[in-house]
C-alpha cells in the first residue's frame, strides 16, 4: 500500500487512435502499478471533472464555450494537434478534476499523485501541443481562490518549455515557475518561466542532474511555496520520439527522486501530474511514469521516517 492516494480515472483516455500520444498509457501506469505490487485499488481515487467555474479561474470564456459546443475554428482545432472530440473534452475536464483532487490530498497528506493532466500548453485563450486546458493552473488557481494557498510552485521537468504555465502565472509573483526543458524544440517561442533551464541538445543523465540540483537549490532559496505542483515528464528520455536529450530510464528516476528530496527538506507537500512521453516503444513510457510513482514512494517513507525497501526497476524497463 502506497503512502499516499493515486488519483485515476479510465475516462482519462483521450481516444486518440493512432496518434504519436499514446493516451492509453493511462490504464496501462494503473495496470502496471497493480500487477507489480506498487499499489493496491485501494490506493486509487477517482476525480469528478473539473466545474467550468474553476476552468473559467484560468481559461477565457469564449474558449471554454468554444470547447464545449464543439465550435473551434480549423486553424484552432488544428493548433491543438490533437482530433476534437466531445471525449476529448470530457477526458481535459477529468484530468484537471483530478489536478484538483491531487493538490487537496497533497495539502491533506503531503503526497499525491494524479496519474494524468500534466498539460502544461494549454493557454488561457486557446490550446496546443495536445493540450486543451491547463489541468496544473486551473488546480492551483482553485486552491488560491478557496484560501487554502496563497504561493505554489511549479516545476516542470517535461523535456518542451512549459509555455501556457509561464504564460498564465506571468507577473504572478505568489507562483513560481521552474522549466527545465531542451532548448530547442517546441514551442518555437517560448514566454519566459520565474527560472527557465534551457538544456542543449543530447544532455544526459549526470549534466542533467547536476544542473537540475543547482537550480532546485536557488529556487527553494528564492521561494518557499506552500505548495508543489511537479509536472512529471517522460520524454527527456533518450529514446523519446518528440525529445533530443539522452538521459536513461534510471536518470529520470534520479531526476524524480531529487526533485522529491528538495521538496520533502523543505516540508512542501507534492502533487505530481505525469505529463508528456512518447518512446518508441509505450512500455518505456509507461516504466518510465511508474518509476516517477516509486520515487514518491520512497520519498514520502523518508519523510514519514520509514524504512524504504531496495529499489526494483520497474516491469519493462531497459536494464
């Protein structure tokens, strides 16, 4: 039994066909978490989608209502990348109600983890890059309204820029933002985040980590959220086909786990969105998510002051 709840839906599914985002790989982290003992279906809740109320908090009006009536132009149905579908839509509000449900166990228990959303594009006035609405500022944007936070953070280790979350939260000085992406590769502009981390190409996992390690430092330095939104990524990975880094199945691993660690020191509870992968081959994808699970795991035992069991890599993963 995990230390913490996993927010999952089967709606999550964006029924997508054959597309480069492999969408099921969301009941495949929830099948793969059972079968290999990670959690049990106790550990799992199910969101309610997000209320168009708190969608409104972070997207505009004649968006939203584009969105739900089906009547986005070509050129902005075409900006998403994504097919329109009334599926798609159900599955956008799921994913930021689970966004939600995610940061409100986080402040309750210190962890959780919503095994989608993550879909760090989606501006307030459109979307693109396979994200329709943004799951992480509609969450943040709720908790802020409620009083339940007034300084979140978000850190952002996707292998492309988070440019709808540097967007939104722009001037915002009570949110930080921390992107830590390849330089060159989408989006093509690229509004500046609190901390951009502007990587080359082809970086791999020890320059990763150590340039990661430094910035973690300066931010939690800089800012003391009361609360941590890790948009988790699966495609710095080095067989990614939407990536140009190279760091391994064990680096991104390593990755999490220091980004857990900074945030366990400084007593920030988490909520993990796993956002964007496309290996080659989705079990990559998939280990790659659970490992991110594992190193919350582990973390969050380290904070609870109980012994963690050795690290097995997860099912399907490279050796």
């Amino acid at each position: 039994m995990l230390p913490f709840k996993l927010i999952y839906h089967e709606g999550y599914d964006l029924n997508l066909g054959a597309h480069v985002f492999p969408s099921q790989k969301y009941r495949l982290i929830h099948e793969r978490l059972l079968a290999d003992g990670v959690a049990t279906p106790d550990d799992f809740l199910a969101p309610e989608p997000a209320t168009d109320e708190d969608v409104l908090r972070v997207h505009t009006k004649d968006y939203v209502h584009k969105l739900k009536t089906g009547t986005l132009s070509r050129e902005e149905e075409a900006q998403l990348e994504v097919p329109y579908s009334p599926e798609l839509i159900r599955a956008c509000w799921l994913a930021a109600g689970g966004s939600i449900l995610a940061g409100r166990r986080a402040l309750a228990d210190g962890w959780a983890a919503n095994i989608g959303g993550g879909f760090h594009h989606a501006c307030p006035d459109h979307g693109e890059g396979f994200c329709v609405i943004h799951d992480v500022a509609i969450a943040i944007r709720r908790f802020q309204s409620d009083g339940a936070i007034e300084r979140a953070m978000v850190v952002d280790t996707d292998v492309h820029q988070g440019n709808g979350t540097a967007a939104i939260f722009s001037g915002d000085s009570n949110v930080f933002t921390l992107s830590i992406h390849q330089e060159h590769n989408y989006p093509p502009a690229k509004p500046p985040s609190t901390m951009d981390i502007n990587l080359p190409d082809g970086i791999g996992d020890d320059d990763y980590l150590a340039i990661l390690e430094k910035h973690l430092h300066q931010a939690f330095h800089d800012f003391a959220p009361q609360l941590l939104f890790c948009v988790a990524g699966a495609d710095p990975y080095r067989e990614d086909q939407l990536g140009g880094l190279a760091l391994t199945i064990e680096g991104l691993a390593r990755r999490d786990a220091l980004v857990f660690d900074y945030a366990r020191r400084n007593v920030t509870p988490v909520a993990i969105a796993l956002a964007g992968g496309y290996a080659r081959r989705v079990a990559d994808t998939v280990s790659i998510h659970v490992g991110t699970i594992l190193a919350a795991r582990d973390a969050a035992r380290h904070a609870a002051g109980t012994p963690t069991a050795p690290r097995r890599a997860p099912s399907g993963s490279l050796p």
